[in-house]
C-alpha cells in the first residue's frame, strides 16, 4: 500500500527506477519468447485513473511482435450475438507473446453496468461466467494478472480538467467520461460487486493506488516483475560483419528523387 504522506519521487529518482524496471521487462520479454509462456495482463480501473500511462511505460521498451495491446472499440453488431467473452478470446496470446489489455472483458461489470448498456440478467450472467473463464485460462497456463487501478474523486476531477485544457490530451475526454463525475457512487459499488465476484484464487485482484501516477506505474511494473518467475535468458552472441568492399555502385542523383523539406532549418 502506497504510503499517502510519502514525498514525491524527484525526477531523476524515477527515471532511474523506470529505466531498471523496464530493463528487467525486457529480460521478462525474453524469456517469455524463450520459454514459449503466455502472459495476459489485465488494466483496469476508473477513467483518468493511470492505466494508459503505466501501459506505455510497459511495453515502450519491448518489442512489439512479442507484447502488444490489446485495445478493443466498443462491439460489432455482429459482435453483440456473440456469446460475450468471444471477441476478447481471438486477442489471446499464442506462446512466447504478451497481451496488455487497456480494459477488456470487465468493461460488462462497470460501465455496460452503470450505463444501461447491459441488461441486469447479461451483468448477473457476467459475474457468474467470468470467474470459470479466468480458470480456464490459468489451467490452461496462461499467466493471467488483473490490475485495478485506483483514484480519488478530487485527483480524478483534477486530471479531467487538465485534460480538457490541453489540446494534446482533450482526445482522451469523452462525454461518457464527464458523466462519470456524477456516476461516482454508482461505479464504486459496481467496482465492489464486480470484487466480490472476481477476486478469486486463481486470478486475484491487485490494486495500484494511483493519485501518484509515477509511484503507481513503478509499483505496478515492480509487482509484475515479482509475480512472473522469469529468469535472464543469455542473448545470442552477434557480430558485426564486415563490410564489402564497393563494387562500383553509385547513388543516383538527389534531384530524381523528392526529399522531405528541412521544416528544421526554420527553428
């Protein structure tokens, strides 16, 4: 549990433990491809809560053949038919991959519930469904790790307004994500029932508290670190060839050809 009366991390504090943290992600990476393993990490919480920045800090390190983000738009309606933990199967991870999903098959318990864009007897069916789903992963031996990632209303109402004076973040405001300021009761007791349910054995709940995104996202990396039992798989051994040498080739003039303009010489 995060110490709420802990001092801000400085800067170059954070950056040190990032840059270690997303080394040791890296070694993870590679013995997840070595060992052929499966890794789903689940991110969830409340709307400007921290998730897409402890998601980016995750994976800006890795390769993105081996861990990818699974990000889905709201259902098809050929999706909505569909029994409701299938489009979420499909984006599963094959051995030796990493899925990130930035929310996911939980969005039935918060905010289909909250909204009214499920019915009562899909929410009830959800909860009963979702705990075998997640058995079946792990018995199937995916490494399955769910993180809610936790807010206080007064850091939330703090990041909307930002968000929504700053143009390179107003894309991440939605309408749904402004109501959600007057749904804050009832998503906190869907998120408790949503727990209830799904906090099980196999695939236990973590929660980041997160009104200190840097604190929050190093947690979050150190945890995951700590619950997959990876070890430092040895590279292979490279070496830079030699270069031939030239057998005569030329470029071809710079004029038969367009160049981007130097929009640098400007500055």
């Amino acid at each position: 549990m995060t110490d709420k009366n802990a001092e801000p991390l400085s800067r170059k504090t954070y950056e040190a433990e990032l840059q270690r943290l997303q080394t040791e992600l890296a070694k993870m990476q590679e013995w997840v491809r070595a060992e052929g393993a499966r890794l789903v990490v689940v991110f969830e919480g409340r709307d400007a809560a921290g998730k897409g920045g402890a998601i980016r800090r995750v994976t800006e390190r890795l390769n993105p053949r081996i861990a990818r983000i699974a990000a889905l738009p709201k259902p098809t309606e050929r999706e909505r038919t569909q029994w409701y933990f299938q489009r979420y199967v499909e984006h599963l991870p094959a051995a030796g991959e990493i899925v990130l999903f930035d929310r996911s098959w939980y969005n039935r318990a918060g905010v289909e519930r909250v909204m009214g864009f499920c019915t009562k007897e899909e929410h009830q069916l959800f909860l009963r469904q979702c705990p075998i789903f997640e058995r079946m992963l792990v018995e199937d031996g995916i490494l399955l790790r769910k993180y809610w990632f936790s807010v206080s209303d007064t850091v939330q109402q703090e990041r909307f307004q930002r968000r929504l004076e700053d143009p390179l973040r107003r894309w991440k405001l939605s309408p749904m994500d402004l109501e959600s300021i007057t749904r804050w009761e009832a998503y906190s007791r869907a998120k408790d029932e949503m727990m209830v349910h799904t906090d099980i054995t196999e695939a236990p709940w973590y929660i980041v508290e997160s009104d200190d995104k840097q604190r929050a996202r190093l947690n979050m990396m150190a945890h995951l670190l700590e619950s997959v039992p990876y070890h430092e798989v040895p590279p292979p051994v490279l070496e830079l060839p030699e270069r031939p040498p030239s057998t005569g080739y030329e470029r071809p003039p710079r004029d038969l050809q367009t160049y981007v303009p130097d929009h640098t010489a400007q500055l």
